[in-house]
C-alpha cells in the first residue's frame, strides 16, 4: 500500500535511527501528542517534539531489551489518519514477556505526524509488563 502518509512514518523512523533532529522535525509537528494508554510508567500523554522522542527513546530501550518481533497485520491511510494493527511479542530471558496484538492511530496535518496513540487488546497484561520490565535492568 502505497500513501504519503505512510511515507511520512518511514520518514520518522529512518530519521529517528540516525538521531537525525532535523529529519525528525520536518515530519514530526513541534505541539506533536502521543499517548500510551494504562497504568505503567510509560503510559500517559506526551506533549511537544522533546517528549514524543524521549518517549520513543524509552520505549525504544524497554523494548530492545525484551528481543521484541512485529508482524503488521494490517494497515489503512487516508489523508488524516493511518492506523496499523501489529502482533508484538517478546522473548525475554527472565520470562516477563507479553505477546499481545496493538493498533497505532497516527493523525497527520500539513505534511507532519501530529498525534500518536496506542491502543491495546489486553491493557492488563500491557500493564503487567511494563510495570516490571520498566524498572527490571
């Protein structure tokens, strides 16, 4: 599937890789929300540019550790929205491991991401494991 909405979100990732601000702050919008839904210390709205990227770097981190797999399911665009429904599970070592399905609501205006949110099928379990891998090193 091809949209320049989708386009924009590669744009993000491939310029978040790098650390590449500049990149990141042609697609992503300066007053960019995010929001993580539950009870754990990465849920909760992220307000501006500098707190949507900390909250990916911490993310980012969480996840690395937890040798996590994402298989997209499905995804749909328009010219406002794309949404992506992923399976992610992972494969930790000390057994603390979610295998979950998640949908991510991207919101898009003037060529830039503007809002992000995660919804998931079983926020108890979501909530179970960050609560412990959050803190667990």
């Amino acid at each position: 599937m091809n949209h320049p909405n989708l386009d924009l979100i590669d744009e993000f990732f491939q310029a978040y890789s790098k650390r590449d601000f500049d990149g990141l702050r042609r697609v992503l919008a300066e007053n960019a929300t995010w929001t993580s839904l539950g009870r754990h210390p990465l849920s909760g709205v992220r307000n501006g540019f500098d707190e949507v990227i900390a909250f990916f770097d911490t993310m980012g981190e969480v996840m690395g550790r937890s040798n996590t797999k994402v298989e997209k399911l499905i995804i749909g665009a328009n010219d406002d929205y794309v949404i992506e429904c992923q399976h992610v599970w992972t494969n930790r070592e000390d057994g603390y491991n979610l295998d979950h399905l998640v949908c991510v609501l991207w919101k898009f205006k003037n060529s830039q991401i503007v809002e992000g949110r995660h919804f998931f099928s079983d926020p108890q379990a979501v909530d179970t494991f960050f609560n412990y891998v959050a803190t667990a090193r």
